[in-house]
C-alpha cells in the first residue's frame, strides 16, 4: 500500500511519479486500449506499456485492468484519472495565463452553450470582446441539453457554461452566477400581418401556423394558463435557426427570448407581435466548476457578460 510516516502521499512517490507517464496513462485510460494510446499520443506500444508499468510499480498498485476489449481503469486508476485531468487542465490554464501576461490582448476562452444562445446573446459578447480584444480566440462547444453541458465542463472541455441555467443546482462541485432573468414573446417575420395591429389578443393567434422549440411544455402551458389551446403546431424543432426562419417568411408564428429579439431582431428580420403576453424562459447565468482557478481570459468573457446582463436587466 502506498504509505509512509509522512502520511499516504509518499514524497518519494511524487518525486518519480513523471509527468509523462501520468499523460500517456490518461490516454489509455480514456481510449481504453495500448495500441490506440500509441497510435495518438506517436509512441510504440511497447513503449506506452512500460510507462504504464513503471507507474504501477511506483506507486504499488495496479492501474489497469486487461481484458479481451482491450484495458479499464481499476478503482486505483479511475482515482488516478480524476485527478490527473485536474493536474492537465491546471497546466494547460498556467500555460495559458503566462501566455496571457506576456500578450493582453490573446488567449482561448472555451465556452459551453446551446444553440438558442447562438442566435442572440454569445454572438453580441463575442462580437464586443474580440473588437476590444482583436486576438482572442472563441470556442464555443454546443450541447443539447443543459445538463450534457455539465459534462464538458468536468471534463475540462471548457472553461464556463453561458446560458439558460436550471436552478437550483444541488451537484457540489458546480457553481452558478444568475445574470437576468428572461422571457419569450411572440414573434414574426417582418412581412407577416398582425404586425400591422396596435393590440392583439392570444386568442387570435391560436389558429395561427406555429413553430415551436421542443420540449414545447413551458409554451404550451402558458397558453394554457390562459384558458388556450394552439391548434396548429406545424414545425417542431430543437434548431431556433429553423423556426425563426420559418418565421421570416411571413407567415409562421414563433417564440424567441426577450434578449435575443432586442440583440439581434433586426439582423434575424424578427419582430415582437403587440401582444400582452409573455412567457417565463429562466434565469440567464454563467456556470462553472468550484475550486477551478477561471483564466484571464475566461474572466474577460464573464466580466463582459455582466455589463451586458445588468443593461439587459434594466430594459425588462
């Protein structure tokens, strides 16, 4: 067992503990196969299974376990891994912070969303940040749903989440910054006819031809709630790009967040339709992982984010 006087993390582990045999042990952890880990990482596979050795001998205990497809993380190796993504990811964020001290005006900030922040808000920051900031670099990695993004985000896939958020959030190792709260409102293209109305009242526009985003619940029960029933969901989409689309036409109705339309309604050839009624979307926040230093980079995005939150905020 791995213990010494000076408690279970013997010094003398740490010190020949190398930091490229812990990375060659990641990849064949992840890929779950020598040959594979190899192949990647430009070794041989007799190279890779000595480094794997070497640490299981170090450390006394075994990492992997061989079977007929290939390797697996034993209990000692999935402790391993965790943290070892952890010791990759602080260094790439120390790389990445020198990098920045030694040019303010470049870095990556990798960021986490859904593709109903790409219509409106993550365009605007970004748009705002890179003329400040011409030599940053954006990644924005989409998901389909908000909890698959939390994935990402311990995985070290990326440095923040930027979005809807679902409160509360009971997992210990995340953290949330609500920004605004937002709503959806009726929209249309810019040639559709109710846009020529001062007042409309929802009951009109029950018979309407509707594009929704799926799940359509919360839309759908808002109608509800007030004594409505949509009759003609004609397009059912996860893909805003489509259903505001279908709405440029003229003839289609949709939904679209209050922010977005005030952002970019011009641009998407979208307008709010007079009408007296709107729809709660959620809290608008940033996530990220506790005890995860933020780079500088991933701190000028959030910092952006709430100067635009608080304009945004003011306007509701």
């Amino acid at each position: 067992m791995l213990m010494s006087s000076t408690g279970p993390l013997d010094e003398r582990v740490i010190r020949r503990l190398k930091l490229r045999e812990l990375r060659i042990f990641t990849a064949v952890a992840e890929a779950r196969s020598m040959g594979k880990a190899a192949t990647q990482l430009a070794l041989s596979q007799p190279a890779v299974s000595k480094a794997i050795a070497q640490m299981e001998h170090t450390l006394g205990v075994p990492l992997l376990d061989r079977t007929k497809q290939g390797v697996e993380p034993t209990l000692y190796g999935g402790a391993l891994l965790k943290w070892a993504v952890a010791v990759f990811d602080d260094l790439r964020q120390g790389v990445r912070e020198i990098e920045f001290l030694a040019d303010p005006s470049g870095g990556e900030v990798r960021i986490g969303s859904t593709e109903i922040m790409n219509t409106g808000l993550l365009p605007f920051l970004i748009d705002r940040l890179s003329f400040q900031h011409p030599r940053l670099v954006f990644t924005v990695t989409l998901a389909p749903a908000i909890s698959l993004q939390y994935h990402d985000l311990r995985g070290r896939h990326i440095d923040l989440i930027f979005g809807r958020t679902m409160l509360p959030i009971e997992d210990e190792d995340i953290q949330t910054e609500v920004l605004f709260d937002d709503h959806l409102v009726i929209v249309a293209g810019a040639g559709n006819k109710w846009l020529r109305r001062r007042d409309i009242d929802p009951a009109e526009l029950i018979d309407e031809p509707w594009c929704l985003p799926t799940p359509e619940g919360s839309i759908v029960e808002a109608f509800r709630a007030q004594g409505l029933k949509l009759s003609r969901h004609i397009v059912r989409s996860r893909s805003p790009h489509l259903y505001f689309a279908m709405a440029q036409t003229g003839r289609f109705l949709t939904v679209a967040p209050a922010s977005t339309l005030r952002l970019n309604g011009k641009r998407l050839g979208l307008k709010a339709l007079p009408v007296r009624f709107s729809i709660p979307l959620g809290p608008i926040g940033i996530v990220t992982l506790k005890n995860r230093t933020i780079s500088p980079v991933a701190q000028l995005f959030i910092d952006c984010a709430r100067k635009l939150a608080k304009t945004i905020a003011k306007s509701h």
